[in-house]
C-alpha cells in the first residue's frame, strides 16, 4: 500500500466512438468499479460521490476511489484491505445480473477465435439471454459490424439489454451502434437478412437443430455456424443435422476445460479446481450454394449408426446396415 497518487495525466480515455466498454485514466462518477477482499470475495458497484459502500470490515468511501487511477489498494474505516480495478469484460459477465445462464467466459474466447469474429463483420446470434456472449461479439466485430440478437422471451431481453448498455457505459436511451436485439425466434428472423448475408451465426439455444435451414439460408459462402449446446445428445442431433443437410463442411465438436496452476516456490502442482464441463461447442463453415464438401472416404466406426441409432442419417450410410455392425471396418474411437 502506498499514499495515493497523483492521477496520471497522460492517459487519456479510451475514444468514445470506438465502443470498446473499456475507460482509462481517473476513476469517474458513475463508472463501475470491482473490489476484491482479502478473501477473494469480489464487489460490484457504481462509484457515487458521497455514497459509503459498506462491508463486514467497516465502511469505504467513494470519494477516496472516484479521482484515482485504477489498480489501488484501500483500507476500511476497520483495516479490511481491497484492491481496487475496474471490472474486465470478463468479470462483469460472471457478476452482472442474470435472466438465462451465460456462456462463460472460456467459452466466449473460442467462440469469438474459432468462429473468427471480425471487427466489421455481420453476426446473428439466439437467444441473447443475458447478453454476455453479445459484450464479447460486439467487442470483437466494433462499431462498423452489427450483431442481431434474437431472444424469444422479453424479461430475458430485457437483462440483455441492461446489461450490455451497462458493460458499454451506453448514454440514457442508446446502445451500441453495433447492436440490435429482437424479439422473436431466430427461425423466423433470419430469413429478414436476406439470403447468404451474415458471415457468422452463433446458436445458444436448445434446439440449434431446428434452425439449420435457415442458418444454410442465411450463411454467406465461408461463413461459419457455430452452435453452444451442453448435453451430449444435443451435441451429437446439431452434428448429424449439421452432416446430413450437405451445405457445410465436416462439423468440428469440441469442449475446453480450464485448469489454473498453484505455484509457490518448490510447491508447483495442478490447482484443485478446474472449469469444467460447461459447454460442447460445434463449427462448420458453409459451402458455396450448390456444392458439397467431399464425401468422407473413413467409413463410420462399427455400430455408429447401428439399430440403436434413430438420429439423423448421412445419406451414405444405409438404414441400419448390418455390413458395419460389429463387423472392423473403421478405426475404434471414430465414432
Ligand atoms: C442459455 S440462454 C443464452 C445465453 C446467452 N448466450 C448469454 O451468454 O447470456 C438461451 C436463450 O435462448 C433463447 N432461445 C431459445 N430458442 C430460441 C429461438 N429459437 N430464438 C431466439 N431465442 C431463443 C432462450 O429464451 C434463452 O434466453
């Protein structure tokens, strides 16, 4: 802990017009600031001149934050300490209200690498939720991109749309130019973008199946679908309907489980806990209208699409073919 300082002078605000949710310099009124106990135990807040936020150790005042750079250690009126940061985008999702369950931030990560989300580029996404997967799409496509955002239930929509106007300091009755969230289904929706005019769709929703023609529809040649589904059963109807409908490329499934490390000295081992399962996420690119990716030369695994199987069925595997039950064509694990 030190004296407080003076506030850099040369660190000016991030620019307005780039929509980034992020501030530098001072801490202002009426930003959003994100303290840390000596517990670890985390605090959200708007900074209000003259207002106390109080704890279990005593009281702080904001007028000791608000004027400050950032990144500052505070004492209680009885000796708590707290670090004091601005929330990053990813803390803000895990802490911000909640109407639907978000997609975490590991998830959002690969979502916006794997799908390859550009700034300027066109994106639909369903459902909006509780719009944390769309901070991280808006983040990620700027001002000169847009992201439509379908929700099918209003009081959802309504936490997403606080939210995001929350996490991008949106001015009273704006939001970020980039955005436009609707409601409705993304089903019906997406046939008003017109055909092969959205370079990315991003499906978190229970039945991502179910819109695979008019993703097809939608989808500009190369553009990518990504879905987010968290049961295996769901992962593997969006995989086959994906393979069946033709138009894309061989869908990639995939899950990421985060691990943090204890290092300490000579103490250096895996952590206790893990992020784990969250989420299956599933890629695929669209074809060209017309064109097919190769047929697969690697036969399906023995009893793949066995008896048991009643999901969707490649055209290049007959009903029930008793050739492949039980029988080694395939290579084990291909299933
Ligand atoms: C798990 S939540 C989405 C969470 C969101 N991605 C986030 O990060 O906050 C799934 C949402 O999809 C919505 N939904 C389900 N089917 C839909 C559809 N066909 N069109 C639009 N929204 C849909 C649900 O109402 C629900 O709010």
């Amino acid at each position: 802990m030190s004296e407080p300082s003076e506030p850099s002078t040369d660190s000016a605000d991030v620019p307005a017009e780039a929509w980034s949710g992020v501030h530098r310099g001072p801490l202002r009124e009426g930003e959003w600031v994100r303290l840390v106990d000596q517990k670890g135990r985390k605090h959200n807040f708007e900074l209000v001149a003259g207002k106390r936020f109080f704890s279990n150790k005593g009281h702080l005042d904001h007028d000791d934050m608000i004027g400050r750079d950032e990144g500052f250690t505070l004492v209680s009126s009885a000796g708590g300490q707290y670090l004091v940061f601005r929330p990053l985008l990813n803390e803000f999702v895990v802490s911000m209200p909640r109407g639907a369950a978000v997609v975490y931030p590991k998830d959002a990560a690969q979502i916006v690498a794997l799908a390859d989300i550009y700034p300027g580029a066109r994106v639909v996404e369903a459902g909006a939720g509780s719009g944390a997967l769309t901070c991280s799409l808006l983040r990620a496509v700027g001002p000169w991109g847009s992201v439509t955002s379908y929700e099918l239930r209003e009081e959802f929509a309504d936490v997403a749309r606080r939210n995001v106007n929350q996490f991008f300091s949106a001015p009273e009755g704006q939001t970020h130019p980039a955005w436009d969230l609707r409601l409705g289904d993304l089903k019906e929706g997406l046939a008003s973008h017109g055909a092969h005019q959205v370079d990315r769709i991003i499906l978190d929703m229970l039945d991502p199946w179910n819109c695979v023609d008019a993703v097809a529809e939608a989808l500009v040649p190369g553009g990518i679908v990504c879905a987010y589904v968290a049961t295996t059963t769901q992962l593997s109807r969006v995989v086959e309907t994906l393979r069946v409908h033709g138009g894309f490329t061989e869908p990639q499934p995939w899950e990421s489980l985060v691990r943090d490390w204890h290092v300490e000295g000579l103490a250096v081992r895996p952590g206790h806990k893990m992020i784990g399962h969250t989420a299956f996420l599933v890629t695929a690119r669209r074809m060209a209208p017309g064109e097919r990716p190769p047929r697969k030369t690697r036969r399906p695994a023995p009893g793949a699409y066995g008896p048991d199987y009643t999901g969707p069925r490649p055209s290049d595997v007959p009903p029930h073919d008793a050739s492949i039950a039980g029988v080694d064509l395939g290579e084990p694990g291909d299933a």
